[in-house]
C-alpha cells in the first residue's frame, strides 16, 4: 500500500528521522503522519527534487503509461509534441528519428514543443514592446508558475500572462485536429499537473517513461535510419531546454530591459522575494539547474548538464539560419493568453502565543533556545512549530530536543539504577560509569570518562569477555580494591563497538551464607558430641544394667528355692 498523489507516489519506508525530502523540499510541501513522509498536494509545486534525494527511492513520479497506451490502442488520432530537450536526453540529433520511434509506438504524428514555443516568444515580445511592464517574468516554467501563485503574489504583475510552450502548441495542434488527442513528451513532473488543468491535453510521458517503452518494445534509436521531415520555418525556440534558452530565441530583443536567466529553485526564490526592489529586468525563471535539461524526469547522460547544453545549441544553430527540408506547416493563430491568478493556502496562521507553547514543548522557552539547526527539514524552529500547528510535522521531529531528552532519561536510569553499570570502547576506554560501580570497583577518581580502564579497576573478566567475543556472566566475583562481592555481567555490543558491565552488590549476602555456614558447622561439630556422649552413657547404662540383671536373677532363684515346697520324699 502506498500513499497516492495525482502526481506523485510517496510508498511507505523507513522515514523515521530522515526528513532528507523535506531538507530538499524547498516548499516543504512534504508533511508527516506516523514516520512516514507524504505529499501536501496543495503546497507542491512538483519541483521533484524529493524524488531525487530519498534514500529508498519511496518517492516517485506517478505515471500514466498505461492510460496513453490506452489512447494509442484507440481509434483517435494521437499526437505528440515533444519537448526540445530530447535531443540531449536521447542524444539525438535528427527529429526524423524521433518520428519514426514513437510511429512504432502508436503515435500517428509527432510535432516539436518548440513550435509552441516560437509563438510565445512571439507574445513575448509584443508585451514587451508596450513598455507596460517594470519587470517582466517568463510563464515558460509552470512550477515556478505555480511557486508565484502561491507564495509570492507580489509578483504576479510581472508574470508573462502567456500560455507556456507546452499549452499553446496544443492550443494549434487542436485548432488544426479538433478530433485529436494529445500528448505531451518531456522531462517535467509540472507538466503533469498543467497539463490536466489545461483541459486539452491529454496525457504526459516523462522522458523516462518513454525510454522504458522503448526497451519494452525493442526500439533501438541507433538502429533507425535517419531521415528529414517538414518542421516548419527556421526556428530559435529550440534553444527553450537551457539556461539563457528564450532570450536566445529572440530574433530580435526589444529594448529597455536587462535579460537575465536564472535557474535553480533557491536562486529563483532570491530574485522573487525583493522582486520590487528590481527594475528594468526581463527574468527567465527556471525551476531546474540549468534549465529544463536538468529536468527531474531527464535521462543522466555522460558529461551531464555541459554536454546536454552543447548538445542542444548544436541542434538549435544548425537550423536557426536554415530552413527545414519540405514543406512548412501553415501558420496557426490561437490566442496565448494565459492568467496566472493567486492560489491561496488554507494553512491555520498561529498566534504568537500558540507558537511559544509549541516551542515550550521541545524545551524552548527563549529564543536562545532555538538552534534552528534544520535537522527537522525546517530552517527555523518558529517555522516547524507552524508547521505542527497545521499538522504537517510532529513535535518529536525535533532532534536536538529528543538526543537532549534521550540523552537525560539515559543518565537519570543510569546514575538512579540500584546497579553498577559501566561502558568501555575496544580500546577498554570508559565510556560511562555510574556512581554504584565506582563505588563498588574502588574508583576513587571524581571523572574517569575517556580514561583507560586498566587505570581505575581490576578488568579481568572484560578482557576474558572481549576475548572469548561472548557475553559472560559470573555469579560471585571478589573485588580485592573494595572487599566487595559482586554478581557481573558483560554484554558485547559488537556493532557498536563497546561492551558494558552490570554489578550487583552480593556482598551483604555473601557474608551472610558464611556466616550461615559457620552456625551450620559448629552445630554439626556441637551435635556430635553430643552424639559421642549420649552413646558413652547408654553403654555405661547398658553395663550396669547388664551387672543388676544378673544379681537379680540369682536372688531371684535362691527365693525360688525357698519359697518352693519339699516333694514327699524328702518329707519322709
């Protein structure tokens, strides 16, 4: 089971005190709900960044391969506009070989985005040409569109308000084909969503995407013979994929204005927070580093973003001066128009008063107190305790507060516990000990941490332990240094590297069966003479009466004799 969202999956993982994906969001649009990260669809601006940085790969762009396989398996007309960056992702110089791969898919015809992106050049230049504009912000881009709307209104004014490549080249594909379908290939998750709010496209493949159907369905690109096909005039908008891309495009660049590129989230992030400050400046915002060829959907090339760049302005000079072979496709008037209106959040805003009480929570009670370390994924503790108010994170995120609380219940069990506890390295370096095992190892220095052990105490049976690698238990244990008797344990904790004692006092108890075993002696020592005398006694008796018996018996018979009549003969 996963999490899904329209455009993003976020399956379950291991995400307890990770938080790398909402260090990396730079609109933490990612919120938390029992250790397991999830999408605020809301928030997102579908940067991708996080499907990047998660260490298990729990975090994917959601596809919709099936449902265009689907489309293609339908009886409509399925066209695809093709983003320009293919030629440094598939590394690809010839459109006629893109044309003929995707015909095996399905596609019944295949068109370049940067048709669509010729005309907003266009656009472009005709509102810059008006002078209206103390600023003026590219719409190429939709998830820096998105990151306007939403969290930098004040410059809405200065957005193009002019469909993106991808929109308006659909808008004339839809002109020309009514009836058709459209697709939209390239190497952006934001897409996705412009895309489905569009209204007239209807699906995106990622570039990644599209090469696993290529490998699905045995489609070599070296393998396909090269060949020319109409793409309309000389176009400088293929130059759209890299940093500098559109003002490349212009044929000419209406004057009054700095043109000036900037890609990068961040580095987008600094111009639009003073964007009053700036004046005079058209800005060509990309959300990726080095524009689009540094697209989260992208395939990773040898030479990276260098070698993507080259390839581009290769594949855009060669035909900027130079017509395409046959015959141009008739020009198409569509309206570019596109407004970019402000998307509110329904995020709760605390008061002061709430925050404090979050921020007491986790042991701040004075701004000394917040580290904003940004362990947590947040810059400042104030904004992860906004966020816990809104119920995007958890209080225990903290992770200086929970190491100092972890670290605390640790010393009170360990210094309360009616046990001696010590803690070495392999080195037989001490690592802790508490006040009951000093006091039963006779360790007399008042701070041993870091000392080696052989130092402080007897460490005989630690050696024998770490010798054997096995944890040991010895029942009686005579400590010379204190007189003491104690009961240990070792227990090796190989993966850390340490291993740690438990003593308990048997000493009261030992003397105790000693003297127990004294009483025991000298009562058998007692009983036995007593035994000696009592068979003295009943031999003496036994003599005495044996001597009394027979003197008895001889009186005894001499009154028998006397007492017995005379017979009649001894009458007569």
């Amino acid at each position: 089971m996963h999490n899904s969202a329209p455009y993003l999956d976020f399956k379950n993982a291991q995400c307890k005190d990770c938080f790398k994906c909402l260090r990396e969001c730079p609109v933490k649009a990612i919120r938390y709900e029992n250790h397991q990260a999830k999408i605020i669809e809301q928030r997102c601006i579908l940067c991708g960044k996080c499907t990047h940085v998660c260490p298990q790969n729990a975090k994917q762009v959601h596809s919709e391969t099936d449902d265009i396989l689907a489309l293609l398996a339908g009886n409509d007309k399925v066209i695809a506009s093709l983003a320009p960056s293919f030629v440094s992702c598939f590394s690809v110089q010839d459109f006629g070989v893109m044309q003929i791969a995707l015909g095996k898919l399905g596609f019944d015809m295949v068109e370049e985005t940067a048709v669509g992106a010729k005309a907003v050049t266009e656009e472009y230049e005709k509102l810059l040409r008006t002078g209206e504009y103390k600023n003026f912000i590219t719409s190429a881009c939709p998830a820096v569109n998105r990151m306007i709307q939403i969290y930098y209104p004040k410059a809405l004014k200065y957005l193009a308000p002019v469909a993106s490549p991808m929109i308006a080249h659909a808008r004339m594909l839809k002109k020309r084909y009514p009836d058709a379908k459209i697709v939209f290939i390239g190497p952006c998750i934001a897409k996705k969503r412009e895309a489905k709010e569009s209204g007239i496209i209807d699906g995106v493949l990622t570039f990644e995407e599209l090469n696993r159907l290529f490998v699905q369905e045995n489609i070599d690109l070296e393998q396909i013979n090269s060949f020319k096909t109409a793409q309309g005039d000389a176009n400088r908008a293929r130059y759209y994929p890299i940093s500098h891309g559109i003002i490349k495009s212009f044929e000419t660049r209406p004057e009054g204005y700095e043109y000036v590129a900037i890609d990068g989230v961040n580095r987008c992030f600094e111009v639009l927070e003073d964007i009053d400050s700036l004046n005079g400046l058209f800005l060509e915002l990309n959300c990726c580093d080095h524009a689009c060829v540094g697209g989260p959907c992208t395939l990773k090339k040898q030479g990276g973003a260098l070698k993507s760049n080259e390839d581009v302005r290769k594949y855009a000079a060669k035909d900027a001066d130079t017509p395409a072979d046959g015959q141009a496709a008739e020009p198409v008037e569509v309206d570019l128009t596109e407004l970019h209106p402000r998307i509110k959040l329904d995020d709760f805003i605390p008061s002061e008063k709430d925050i404090r009480a979050v921020l007491a929570k986790t042991g701040k009670t004075s701004p000394a107190d917040e580290l904003n370390c940004g362990a947590c994924g947040y810059s400042t503790c104030r904004d992860k305790a906004i966020a816990v108010l809104n119920g995007y994170a958890d209080i225990e995120m903290c992770l200086p507060y929970m190491r100092s609380r972890a670290e605390s219940m640790s010393y009170e069990i360990i210094q309360n516990t009616p046990n001696g506890i010590v803690l070495l390295d392999n080195d037989f370096r001490i690592i802790d000990i508490n006040a009951k095992a000093m006091r039963l190892l006779g360790v007399t220095e008042h701070d041993v941490h870091g000392m080696n052990a052989f130092d402080c105490f007897d460490c005989d049976e630690f050696i024998a332990a770490a010798g054997k690698g096995a944890n040991v238990s010895k029942k009686r244990v005579f400590v010379n240094r204190t007189k003491k008797y104690i009961e240990l344990s070792i227990v090796i904790l190989q993966e850390h590297n340490v291993m740690f004692g438990v003593m308990k006092d048997i000493t009261d108890n030992v003397e105790y069966d000693e003297k127990l075993n004294a009483v025991k002696m000298e009562t058998l020592a007692t009983t036995d003479e007593v035994i000696k005398k009592q068979m003295r006694v009943a031999q003496e008796i036994a003599s005495l009466l044996g001597e009394t018996t027979a003197e008895t018996k001889v009186a005894l018979l001499k009154l028998k004799e006397t007492l017995q009549p005379r017979s009649s003969e001894e009458d007569d």
